[in-house]
C-alpha cells in the first residue's frame, strides 16, 4: 500500500434509513471531481523536459501497479502528450499545497510558448528507471513507462506502469507508506471549481463494512 492508513479510534458509523428522493438530470459529463490534481512530465523529441497538470488520473492496476492519465486532444494541443508517446515514458509528480501556484500555472502556460518548469524554479533529475524527467521539488513521484494507449472520446487515455517511486522522506512513516497529511495533495473540485484539501479521515476502509456483516450474521 503506497498510502500509510490512518488511525482511527472511532466506531464504525451504522447504516441509517434516509428517506429517498426524487432524481433531477443534471447536464451529462464527466464528473471528476475530487480528483487528485498530478503534473506528468516526459521528455521531448530534444531532450528537453515538458510538464503538464492533470487531473484525469487515477490509480487501475495494483500488480503491475499502473496508472491511468488522460489527455485531451480536441482542444488545444497539449506537447507534453507528444512528448510521452514519443518516449514512451513519464512521470507522476504530486504537487503539495504550497504548490498550488506553480501546479495551476503549469496548467494554464504551454510548453510550445515557454519553458514552464524553469518559470516555476522547479528543477529536473533523470528517472532512476525509465527515460523521463523527476521534478526534484515535488515530494512524491512515480516513474511510469508506457504500456498503453487508446483514444477514448475527446482523450488519450495512456497506461502507465508505475517501475520506481521516489518519495521525500519528510512524507514517509516508519513503513515507508505516503502519510497524506504530510504530503497534503491538492484536490481539484470540477464541480465547484475548486481546490480543497485532502479531508480528515472519518472511517475505515474494508473494516466498517465488515463489522457491518458481521452484524447481519448474528
Ligand atoms: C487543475 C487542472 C487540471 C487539468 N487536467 C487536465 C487533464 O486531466 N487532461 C488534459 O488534457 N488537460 C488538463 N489540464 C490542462 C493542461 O494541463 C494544459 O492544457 C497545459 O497547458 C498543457 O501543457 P503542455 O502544452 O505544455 O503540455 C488541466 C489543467 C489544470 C489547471
């Protein structure tokens, strides 16, 4: 497990009857929200580091571990996309909070217009694994090659197998697990148009349902 469990003290909150109501149809999208929001980066044809924001991204695959990202290709073109497709690798770096600024901006500017990560003062290393940029100044970062691709609507949806993590220690419990409250990632709110913060945790997973069963047994 990449994510230190929290310690819970709490009771298991028990299921309450809540009384059912009408449905509207809201207009159909793609709800992502919360999502955490990631910056991938991949090098360039010239070796040069790209970087963009995203917040289609999730976890699909616990052995291998991999990762979905999904870029868009109906609006305006995004190089980094280029650029992982051409190397057939890149990275997943989280952005903390007190990252906010630089992870939006990286965002909003391309890399066809200007280099982005130098005008954030954010630095690169060659991955210990595969062929792609590690943004030294992000706590978290998983190091992905390329395993998949599909157009899936307006998106690239790439596969990435996940082949190296590379964590500050700051973020790390003694297991070695990511404790969120340290690396504090940024969650982006599409439906509020927001970035929030990570929450408390209130329940357990797995165990809350499982007292749940083991209720309905007796
Ligand atoms: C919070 C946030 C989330 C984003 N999520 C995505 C995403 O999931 N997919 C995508 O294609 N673009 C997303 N973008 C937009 C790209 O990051 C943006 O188009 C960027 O300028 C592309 O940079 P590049 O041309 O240097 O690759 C997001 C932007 C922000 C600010």
């Amino acid at each position: 497990m990449l994510f230190a469990a929290p310690k819970l003290c709490r009771p298991a909150p028990r299921p309450e009857k809540r009384g059912v109501m009408a449905k509207k149809n809201p207009h159909l999208r793609a709800v992502v929200a919360p999502s955490p929001v990631i910056i991938a980066a991949a090098y360039d044809e010239n070796g040069k580091a790209d970087a963009c924001t995203l917040a289609l991204y999730t976890p699909i695959s616990h052995r291998p571990p991999c990762v979905l990202i999904g870029i868009n290709v109906t609006m305006r073109p995004r190089k980094t996309l280029g650029s992982i497709l051409h190397s057939g690798a890149f990275t997943i770096g989280y952005p903390g909070e007190d990252q906010v600024t630089e992870a939006d901006y990286i965002g909003v500017a391309s890399g066809f217009d200007t280099d982005k990560l130098k005008d954030v003062g954010f630095t690169v290393s060659e991955g210990q694994t595969v062929h792609a940029p590690v943004i030294n100044e992000l706590r978290l970062t998983l190091e992905c090659e390329v395993v998949h691709t599909v157009r899936v609507g307006s998106n690239i949806q790439i596969t990435g197998e996940i082949k190296n993590i590379l964590a500050d220690e700051e973020i790390l419990d003694g297991k070695g697990r990511v404790v969120l409250e340290r690396l504090k990632p940024l969650i982006y709110d599409e439906e509020g148009f927001a970035y929030r913060h990570a929450g408390e945790p209130f329940a357990e997973p797995f165990r809350t349902g499982t007292e749940f069963m083991k209720q309905l047994e007796k």
